[in-house]
C-alpha cells in the first residue's frame, strides 16, 4: 500500500509499504480522510517528539476492513473514527484517570504508523463507530474536536462568561463553537487572516480583532477597548509565543487561561508572576482528549458543530509530503488528505 513516511526529520515521501495485518484486538481500517494538524508539521521540522521511521496521521477515519479473533461489537463493513491516544492503563497517572499524562503514551501517527496512508490498524478499544450516513470527511475531525472538548472543560465556562480566543485555525474556530455551545454570551476571536475573522463570526463570534492593525491588549482589555479588564476566559489556539504571553494579560482577575495550542518544543515565553498573583489567574494547559473522544463523534454526528466551511481542501495522498513539509497557504483551516481522491 502507499503511505507518507517521516523517515527523518525534513524528509518525508510517499512510499510503498506492506499492507498492515491487525492483531487479535486490533481493525484494520481503509482511510478515508486524513487530517493534517500542526503537529504534524512540527513532527517534520523536529520540533515535537516522535520515533521515525513513522507514518503520521492522527486525525482520520475510515471503513473497517477486517477484524483480529478477539474484536467484539465492530464488523467489517462499520465507519469508525480512531482515538489515537493509546494510555498503558498501568502507571499511576493511568490509575488516576489522567489517561492523557500516561508515561507510557503510545500515539498513533506519532510513536506508530497512521493515517496518512491507505490503511491503519487500530486497536479496538481505540475505536469509536460513526453513522454510516455521516460525510466521510467529518469523521477526520473528531479528534481535533475532543482536545478543544478537554479545553473548555477545564475552561468551565459557565453561561454568560466572557471568552475571548486566539488564533483562528481550525482548533480556535472549533473553540469558538464550543463556547458558544457552553453559553458564552461574549466571545471574541483574534486572527491576523481576514477571512478566518469572517468565518468565525459566522460560526458564533460576537467579534473579530485583527492583532497585526492594532494593539490587541489595548484593543480588548485596555479601559476602552471591547471588554474592559480581560475575559473571564482566554483560550490560546495558535501556539506561538506572542498569543501565549498575551493570553495572561487578556484574562480578567480571577480569569482562567487555557493553553490549548502546540507550541514547538523549547520555546520560551515571558510573563510577571507578580501579575498572576496579584490577579490570582489561573493558567492551564489542555493536553490531548482524555475521555473526550466519544463525545467529539456524538457532536460531530448531531449536526452541532460546524464542519464543511473548515475545510480548506481536500487533496490525494500523494501530494500528503508536500502539504506536511510547507507551511499551510495564507486563509487555509483544515487539508484532508483522502486516500483514491483524483
């Protein structure tokens, strides 16, 4: 079969492997659709730890093809979507329920081979069974979906908060949507691409601000500026470093920062303690969809999250290399990668 192979940091092609053969509890599940995340293009430039040789790909769902002898309540022919998340359930964080902090973390598309190829193999009680009437393009975004759902969990965002998110890809325009789901009444949204402000006032956004024209801290939370004093909540979605500082100064006393997008690992970025004291913030960081997984698929599934105007493209799996190793086009959400697609 072909897949995309990370065989190194920066190289990355399509190659022809074998065909996977599932074990006892494992399906195996013909692709079709693949998400590329951020991560992903992190895995290429070395700037988040994985183990190559590997196929990445962790955003996917497909059709299963076969099923090992132990598999029970999956049947070839089932849609599913997979958690790539694969917890030991045997180190004390597992036996604590923070499956996501699991020291002995086996990701697929990370650690072991992915989406990003005709076909994987996925341990059943990774696996989650999607209508089969459902777009088979959704399916893909069920995993992006569950990290923002851990998110605005720890957010808790009550109805009537404030909530204010930066970045407008695909993880803070889904964030956008969870908080107005949650009952936020506020929520503003801070991108430097027009047609992303655009998007995210369709999707719920009460406003738009574009951080390249003005100063955001000002604009915001400035005694003028949309919500005097910061939001209740502050959502940072772009993992880079100038959101990240200014998601403490945006949040209200008392306010709550939740650190959902990936930074590159060894960035550094500064901050007061004396302000987080003095204001008593709280600043956490949303790892991973522990337990978020199901929820994301039943959402996706009911119609309430929008997904169609996500998608910026959909390209083969040939051209999966090149969308990986090159930054994502000025406007671009979310490229699927479908396997057979002319």
């Amino acid at each position: 079969m072909k897949a995309a192979r990370l065989e190194a940091v920066g190289s990355i092609a399509l190659r022809e492997v074998g065909k996977p053969v599932p074990g006892p509890d494992e399906l195996l599940v013909r692709i079709e659709a693949c998400g590329v995340c951020g991560t992903d293009r992190h895995l290429f430039h070395g700037e988040f730890p994985c183990r190559p040789p590997v196929t990445p790909g962790h955003e996917f769902s497909g059709i299963i093809e076969a099923v090992g002898n132990a598999v029970s309540g999956f049947a070839v022919g089932d849609r599913v979507t997979g958690d790539p998340n694969i917890a030991c359930g045997r180190c004390p964080h597992c036996h604590a329920g923070r499956v996501n902090l699991c020291r002995n973390l086996n990701a697929i598309g990370i650690h072991r081979d992915g989406g990003f190829a005709e076909y994987v193999v996925l341990p059943q009680k990774q696996a989650f069974i999607l209508p089969a009437d459902l777009p088979l393009t959704h399916g893909a975004f069920c995993e992006p979906l569950g990290c923002c759902l851990h998110g605005v969990d720890l957010a808790e965002i009550r109805p009537g908060s404030s909530v204010i998110v930066l970045g407008g890809g695909v993880i803070g325009l889904l964030t956008v949507q969870l908080a107005r789901l949650a009952g936020a009444t506020t929520i503003i949204l801070s991108t430097r691409q027009a047609s992303r402000r655009a998007l995210a006032k369709e999707l719920g956004a009460t406003m738009t601000v574009d951080p390249t024209a003005i100063d955001v801290i000002d604009a915001i939370a400035g005694p003028a500026g949309l919500m005097p004093g910061g939001a209740d909540v502050v959502f940072e979605c772009a993992g880079v470093r100038e959101t990240v500082e200014q998601s403490m100064r945006l949040a209200r006393a008392g306010g709550t920062v939740v650190i959902v997008g990936v930074t590159p690992q060894g960035m550094k970025a500064e901050f007061e303690p004396f302000d987080l004291l003095f204001r008593e913030l709280k600043v956490v960081g949303s790892f991973l969809n522990p337990y978020t997984h199901r929820r994301a698929a039943e959402l996706i599934a009911s119609g309430a999250i929008e997904i169609d105007r996500l998608i910026s493209r959909q390209v083969p799996l040939e051209d999966a290399a090149d969308v990986i190793a090159n930054p994502p086009a000025p406007g671009e959400v979310k490229v699927l990668v479908v396997p057979g697609r002319a």
